[in-house]
C-alpha cells in the first residue's frame, strides 16, 4: 500500500469542475480525494487559493501511481506540480473510502522514524456545524503558525463532497504529535473528540482521522502563493 499527496498550480475554473480520480475507473487506485486549497492564516476566515489543487491518495503500489501520472488527465495535471510517495506510520481513524484497518498498517513503523514527516487531518463536514468548526479552526491555524517544527500547511476543500483536510509538513514525527495534544488543538480535541461516539471523526467531521507518514520520495515544487520546493523533504527521502 502507497499513499500519496500532490499539489499543483492550475485553472481555477477548471480545479472547480474536476472529477476526483475513482477506483473503478483508475487502474491501482484504492481511493482519493481532491479540493482546493486554502493556505493556513491568522484571519479569521479561510482565503481560497482557487488556483491550487491537492489530491491525496491510497494505491496498491508504485506503478499504478506512476502509471496514473504518464496517462491519466488528472494525473498529467498533478505531474506538473509537487508530488510526495508516503509510507503510512501512524494512524488515528481512517482513510476516507478505505476498509482497511489504518492502525493495523502503520504498526509500529513509527518507532525507528527520523526526520520531516507529512500529516493529513481529513473527513467529511457537518453542515450543522460548519460555523464553529470555522471558530475552532482559526485557532488550529494560528497554533500552526506559530510552531516552529510546523514547516509548510495548507487546507483543502471539495464543497460538494463536504470533504475538508489539511496537508502538513512537520520536522519530525514527535513534532506533530505534540502539536496535536498542546494548546488550541489539544483544547479542541478535548472538547470535541469522543472516540466511543465516533472513532472515525468528531463533533465537526466524520470518516476521516488523523494519518501520519514517513515520505519515501519527492518530486517536483509549486512556486506562488504559499510555495513549496522539493527540497523541503528531499533531505528526508530519496528523488524520484
């Protein structure tokens, strides 16, 4: 199992109306997500970066994901961008669209990991609850800015599908755990997370968690607003 990020700079009509990758019709594809990006700020709303992509994803290995890339659409997109190759080493909750037992796949490869990680923090919204899910975030957002260890973050939502998620580059595994415990995100995990009410998700989201991983290789860099060079996690990994 191969998960994946990628961001690319691109048309932002075209970033609205573009079809998330499906399993049934991507050869190697276990499942994705897609949206646009909003880069982490201090105001008190979200500034959408209609411009930028992300995608994150899960395949059965490494040809299927270069094979997506070389043909597919969507693919040939995101390979003119930035592309990080993830091995899964922590886990809490799930992978949107997977049965899988994430838990179970990480194991215990957090132990022996050094260097930069990469999170996502993903689910689907609740409608209901959108206006404190903002208040709460705002402050997730500051917390990040002003961690030292937190290297380079954004947020991605596809409205439609209600799926939200951030993408976050960390100076080490250890760094992000503590982030999640300590201040605004400890408080909102705290105050929002019942895990024998919903182990997948909380008060804001559900089928989604928190996965952390170890990069095995990185391609590729998005200049412009809140860029990001390969070489950010190339001390980490190796090129591909």
């Amino acid at each position: 199992m191969l998960f994946s990020a990628h961001l690319a700079n691109t048309n932002p009509a075209k970033a609205l109306l573009r079809k998330t990758p499906k399993p049934a019709g991507t050869p190697g594809l276990k499942s994705a997500r897609t949206g646009v990006c909003a880069p982490f700020t201090t105001g008190s709303l979200p500034s959408p970066q209609l411009s930028r992509e992300a995608m994150i994803a899960c395949w059965e290995d490494e040809a299927a994901l270069d094979r997506f890339l070389a043909e597919d659409s969507t693919g040939q997109t995101f390979a003119t961008g930035w592309c990080a190759r993830l091995e899964l080493v922590r886990a809490v909750g799930v992978f949107p669209g997977l049965s899988d037992d994430m838990v179970k796949e990480a194991g215990t490869k957090s132990k022996d990991m050094t260097g930069p990680s990469v999170a996502f923090t993903m689910g689907t919204a609740y409608l209901k609850t959108a206006v404190p899910f903002l208040r709460v975030n705002n402050g997730l957002e500051r917390q990040f800015l002003k961690t030292p260890a937190g290297l380079w973050g954004t947020g991605v939502t596809n409205l439609p599908q209600r799926f939200v998620a951030t993408i976050s580059i960390w100076e080490s595994l250890d760094a992000a755990s503590d982030y999640m415990k300590s201040g605004a995100h400890g408080a909102a995990v705290s105050a929002h997370f019942d895990p024998s009410k919903d182990p997948t998700g909380h008060t804001f989201v559900t089928g989604g968690g928190f996965l952390g991983f170890r990069p095995l290789a990185v391609s590729g860099s998005i200049s412009g607003k809140n860029p990001l060079a390969e070489s950010l996690l190339a001390r980490s990994s190796g090129s591909h």
